[in-house]
C-alpha cells in the first residue's frame, strides 16, 4: 500500500511524552523581570508616539515612560497598590533610571524624581493613557513582530514544508474569557424584603459566554496571538490581543481569522494558525485562499459524506469525505462495509493571489495504483467552477470536511500541540490579575492592561533571547 505524506496516527500508548522538563530557563524573579521591563526598546517607542499632553494644570512629574513602565510592572506584580509601593522604593525605581539611562541617556534619566509615581498618580495619568489604548495597540503589534522577527520566529528565507510545518512558522492563537471585575450584571438591585434599592458599578465589556468546557463565565472575551520557537516558554512572543464584542458577526472566529491574516500580509515566513474548534469551514476557506494552513480538530458533528465514484477504466472506487481527509469506501465479502482513509501523496498550494489547495491521492488497486487530485481547505463558490460544479451548487462545504492537513494523522498528532502555547499565555495572564479577575472597567481600559501583561511577557522574552545570543557570541 502507498505511504502517506502524513503519516498513520499512533494509538496515545505508543506516543513518546512530548512536554519538556521545566528548567532553569524558564525561571524569572520579580526582579529580573521589572529589569526586563526597563531596558525594553519598545516601551520608549510608544512612549515618544504619544502625543504631548495639555499645557492646562500642574507640569507632570512623570514622563510616559515612567507611567508605561508602571503599566507593564502591574503585570508583574499582579496589583497597582503593590506595584506604587515597590516603585516608591529607591532601590526598586532605580530599575527604570538604568533603563532610562541606558536608552535615552544620562540627561533624561537625572531628570527622573528619585521615587516612583504613587498609586494615585498612576490613576490620574491612566486615564490619559486609556483615551491612546487603541493607537498603542496599533504601534505595538508592530514592534512586537520586528521583535518576532528578530528572535527567528517567521524566517522569510527559512525552507517550507507544507505537510510538515515546524513551530517557530506557527501562529498559536485562541479566546479566552475574562472574569468580569464585578459579579453585578445590573446597574441596580431591589431587596425585595426591605425594598432597598442598591446600586452597582457594571463593567460594560462583560457579558455572559460559554467557554469550550461548557462552562458559563461572566466577562469579556479576548483573542491572544503568539508564536516562538523550540525553547524555553519564557521565550514566547506575543503577537497581538484583540477584543470580541458581544454579538460580533461571525464571533471569534472572525476577529481571529482577521488577526492571523494581519499577521501573515505583515510576515511572509508565517505560514498559518493553530486554533481549536471555533475555526469551523468558513474560517478555514478565508486563511487557506490568503495562502495559510489552519491546523485544527474536526468538529464532531462532522458525519461522512459521500464525495464521488471514480471509474478509472474498469474499476469502481467510491471515495467519501471522512475525518478531514478522503477515504475510500470498501465492502467485505460478509457484506459489512468500512471507510479506508487514501494515502496522500502530496499537499499541494497553487495560486499567486487567491490560492488553491489539493491533495493528490494514490488510491490503492488491484490493477494499479490511480493518482487522483482532490481539492481541500477552501469551498468553491458560484461562478469558479463551470455551471453545477462548484461547492456551493452540489451543497458540499468542501473547506469544512476536507482538511489541509487531516486530524488523524501522525502530522498532526506532532505538530497540533504546540497550540497549548495559547492555553498557558491565557494561565499566565490570569496569574498576573489579582484573584484572576479583571481589575479594570470597559474595553479601553482592560486594552491598557492586556498591554501591559504582553509588553512584560516580550519584555522578558527578549531579555532571554539578548542574554541566549550574547553568550553564543562570547563562546564563538
């Protein structure tokens, strides 16, 4: 029988533990990382894209950078109380004055008052900082895949294999859901024993949504987008965070599917997405005719469809779409019948602006093997195919039963757990809010702090990656 490109997926006994042994590299003091935070290029850049403020009131104290440094350290410290109170201690701001120093100079850095803001001036100037959220997002997303790119992550010039992606080509993207910062879902209450009317503050974003798990959760959904190469998970990048609002069209997906293709216009060495179940055919047809591979799971309402009859001369092979991928259907001499998956000879993309995938099958037969070109990952509309032979006209979602590359195969057995990249970002971001619930109200502000928890996961990130590549040059 022919081989598969894919490979055959191994039964969970046979599979080789795959989770890496936490080690030193991936161990950070607070320290180290308000350090990280500090001597980030990146933070003095959209510092300096700010505009200035107002000549109304008192001069600032403070510069930008000083309160965007605040802004990432709360995501270290996990609370602004905590993160004011490490700052008005000298020692502790003496971070941010090297930091300074070392970017900006010695001037600007004498110019520093020698505490940190307190936490009172941290809220005033947040409110500055919230009314720019959206353009420091829109600056941020691209130094954070400069810094991507400077790391190895995305190599332009790197081989690409389509049926074998590695890691570093990968975005690891999913949704999580927040935990509102209040449990009050109205504005107001009435007792009804005493008849006391009582009044709630309401975070706007939060809404009511259903995790994967089934679980009903009260917050605001977000979307992360990371990538990083094969070592330590402190060297994660992420890419970009965005917000899902209530009853957006097409829900997460959509603001996922727009995000990864951002992400690929702006980095030719991308070569698609992980994702879990939300991405359904739609969104596979959207990213595969922009050129990327979706490696997700088959949603399990997928039943078998019949696909055609093929009559090469005088044989008869009846393929059905099955698990993602075509499968041949075979009758046994007791009159049982079973679906028998075709090896896959090749995955194939074509286009230069709109792109086509196929899988050219080698279907097995007694009077030889036939080659057989089926196209997958994007559903043919009216008028790309001759009349009565598109997707759309015989009812066949071509992009949501035929994979690019199918669920039960070896290939993806090893290459779709690297979208537990995304459950851990979401661990970690959860670890840096204070009990794990939001602590801020509405999108503008809780943009600022999704910020701040991926400007100081970079922060580190490149610390590590700088520190990695001075010590191969100091070998060398």
């Amino acid at each position: 029988m022919p081989e598969d490109i894919f490979g055959d997926a191994l039964p969970p006994a046979q599979r080789e533990p795959r989770k890496r042994a936490f080690s030193d590299k991936d161990r950070r003091t607070l320290h180290e990382r308000l350090v990280d935070c500090a001597h980030n290029p990146d933070l003095y850049e959209l510092a300096e894209a700010l505009p200035p403020p107002g000549r109304v009131g008192r001069p600032r104290r403070y510069p930008d950078v000083a309160f965007l440094f605040f802004l990432a350290a709360r995501s270290v410290l996990a609370s602004a109380r905590r993160t004011a109170a490490h700052l008005e201690d000298p020692e502790v701001w003496t971070i941010l004055r090297a930091g300074v120093r070392a970017e900006l100079g010695r001037t600007a850095a004498a110019l520093l008052p020698e505490t940190g803001p307190t936490r009172s001036q941290w809220l005033h100037a947040q409110q500055r900082l919230r009314e720019h959220s959206y353009d420091l997002w829109n600056m941020y997303r691209g130094l954070a895949l400069e810094q991507a790119l400077e790391q190895g992550i995305f190599p332009e010039n790197q081989t690409r294999s389509w049926s074998s992606p590695q890691r570093l080509q990968l975005i690891a993207a999913d949704g999580t859901v927040l935990k509102s910062p209040t449990l009050a879902r109205a504005s107001r209450s009435v007792d009804m024993t005493t008849g006391e009317i009582r009044y709630h503050r309401v975070d706007p974003a939060s809404v009511a949504q259903t995790e994967g798990g089934g679980t009903e959760v009260y917050g605001p959904k977000y979307v992360f987008f990371s990538a990083r190469k094969d070592e330590s998970y402190l060297s994660r990048v992420f890419l970009d965070s965005r917000y899902v609002p209530h009853l957006h069209p097409g829900g997460e997906a959509a603001v996922a599917v727009k995000g990864v293709i951002d992400i690929m216009s702006a980095a030719p060495g991308c070569m698609g997405v992980l994702y879990d179940g939300a991405i359904r055919g739609v969104h596979r047809d959207a990213i595969a005719r922009f050129g990327g591979l979706i490696i997700n799971k088959q949603h399990k309402g997928n039943e078998p469809q019949f696909y055609e009859s093929l009559r090469p001369g005088r044989c008869i092979h009846e393929l059905w779409a099955a698990c993602g991928r075509i499968a041949e259907k075979v009758h046994y001499a007791d009159g049982t019948a079973e679906l028998v998956p075709v090896p896959i000879k090749r995955l194939e993309r074509r286009g230069v602006r709109t792109f086509r995938w196929y899988h050219v099958l080698t279907i097995p037969c007694r009077r030889g093997v036939h080659e057989h070109r089926v196209a997958v990952g994007t559903t043919s509309r009216k008028g790309e195919r001759p009349p009565g032979q598109s997707d759309e006209e015989r009812g066949f979602h071509r992009a949501e039963h035929l994979q690019q590359i199918p669920e039960f195969t070896r290939t993806h057995q090893l290459v779709y757990p690297y979208r537990s990249d995304a459950e851990s970002g979401h661990a970690q971001l959860d670890a840096s809010l204070w009990n794990g619930r939001l602590i801020s109200y509405g999108v503008e502000a809780q943009q600022l702090l999704t910020l701040g928890f991926v400007l100081a996961q970079n922060s580190t990130s490149r610390a590590l990656h700088q520190g990695g590549a001075a010590l191969l040059s100091h070998t060398a």
